[in-house]
C-alpha cells in the first residue's frame, strides 16, 4: 500500500494479493500513558480519514503514541527541572539522563511516524486520493 502511494519508486510489480485490512482505526487500548491517550485521540482520527490507519495497526500505532509520551514527559521533566547537567558523587557534570530518554523516544518516535506518513519527507511521497465531495451534486442535471 505504502509503494503504491508512493507512485511504486522501484517500478516492481505490486503484490496483487496483498493483504489489505479493513481502513478502520483500531481501538485505543486502555492503560496508556496520558500523553499517549491525547495523541491518540488527535492523531487516529486524521490517520483513519485518510485510510492510512486500518485494525490491524493498533500495536504498531500504540509504541508509537508511547514513544511520544515518552519523549513529550523527559522534556517536561527537563524543563521543570532546567538543568542539562547534573553532577555525580564527585561532583563531575554529566549529560542529565533525561537527555537521553528524550533522544531515543524522539527517534524511535520519528521512526513510527514516519511509517505511518506523520512526517513531511514521509507525506510527499503518498499519494492519497481526495475524499468525494457530494455537494457538485446539486448542480448535476
């Protein structure tokens, strides 16, 4: 699905007998993150309305929301904090650990959104149909 919204960049035959689940977002499992839950709810609807959500993304979709959660509580908790370094027994300053939490949530969540076309680079190589709109209707003869 992803190749052909793509416009099929490396010109191999598609599968034609590709599984193709149906176009309905799965359902937000309970548990998440508070953060998470927000991404979700703002999130899932776009991606469902553009049928690049389908049921069986539900796990996929869920590490991703975790991942932004993730990311989105290490830089409050960085803020809150304001310190980029913090010193040891010793009193050496090292990179604050939330840095590094931070950085990896950031990329493993730019790694799930990029699957799922939430970047710029990732949305300019879909090709995504516009929905019909039924309002010419009226003027049909």
């Amino acid at each position: 699905a992803v190749k052909a919204a793509e416009g099929n960049p490396g010109k191999r035959p598609l599968n034609q007998n590709e599984w193709k689940p149906r176009p309905v977002a799965p359902r937000m499992p309970a548990g998440l993150l508070p953060e998470a839950e927000g991404f979700w709810k703002r999130v899932a609807p776009l991606l469902e309305s553009a049928k690049l959500l389908t049921e069986a993304d539900g796990q996929a979709f869920e590490m991703m929301a975790t991942h932004y959660a993730l990311a989105r509580r290490a830089a409050r908790e960085l803020r809150r904090s304001g310190a980029l370094l913090v010193a040891d027994e010793e009193g050496v300053l090292h990179k604050h650990p939330l840095l590094q939490v931070y950085r990896d949530n950031s990329a493993q969540f730019r790694q799930w959104a990029q699957l799922f076309g939430l970047t710029p680079t990732a949305r300019a190589k879909l090709s995504v149909p516009e929905p019909e709109d039924d309002d010419d209707a009226f003027f049909d003869d």
